[in-house]
C-alpha cells in the first residue's frame, strides 16, 4: 500500500490546479464605451453606435471637459455613428462601414469629440 501523504499529495494538486481556473463567468467578454467632451461647449443628446449589433446608446448631456459614465457594448471599432447637439445645431458622423475594420478588442475605451467650425465633429479613440 501506498503512503498517505501521497494521496494528500496527488488531491492537493488536484485542488490546487482547479482554484487557478477563473470562472468563465467572471471574464469580461464586454467592450465598455465613454464619452469625453473635448469640444468648447455643452453637448446634449450625445447618441453613439460603435458598430455594436445591440444599437445605439444615448449619453446624454456632456459637461465641457467631462467624461460620461461607460456604456457596455457586444461590439464596437475605433470609430462610430455620433449624433449630438452642440450650441443648438445638431452634428454627426455616420461611417460608411466598418469593411476592413478590425473590431477593438474587449476592453475600456473613451470616444474624445473635438469640434471645429471648419469641419463640425470628429472622434479620437483612446484606450483607457
């Protein structure tokens, strides 16, 4: 008969090799999207597709300098579909499409909308 302590030995490895395991509930499979304002004014009824299946989002109102709270999404890309009122006009930018595009990896990411008279709105992906 074998010694006892390596039964001990062979359960405890057992154990121990199944605690280092993550849950797959536990791993984020989302791609979480915020909003930073860095245009000159108030931005209100900021609605943003990234490219997600799940549609848009509403953000609301963005304070000048502000971020707003994250939003998860199925699927989104380094650019996307705003639509927003700024100095009551309204802007946007509609992507063609996303053929080519890699989608972002799971993650967090902040949308950065500038304004300029010239050329209205544009957004600048960042990686939080």
């Amino acid at each position: 008969m074998k010694h006892p302590i390596f039964y001990l030995l062979i359960i405890a490895a057992l154990f121990l090799s199944g605690a280092c395991k993550k849950d797959p509930a536990e791993v984020s499979t989302d791609i979480q999207l915020r909003v930073l304002n860095a245009t000159p004014a108030t931005i209100y009824d900021c609605i943003v597709n990234p490219g997600s299946l799940s549609g848009s989002y509403n953000f609301g109102q963005i304070d000048v300098g502000a971020v707003s709270n994250y939003q998860t999404f199925d699927r989104a890309y380094s650019y996307g579909y705003v639509r927003l009122i700024l100095n009551g006009n309204s802007y946007g930018l509609q992507p063609y499409d996303y053929v080519g595009e890699t989608p972002l990896a799971n993650g967090k990411y902040t949308y950065k909308i500038t304004f300029s008279a010239t050329n209205g709105i544009s957004i600048t992906l960042i990686k939080d």
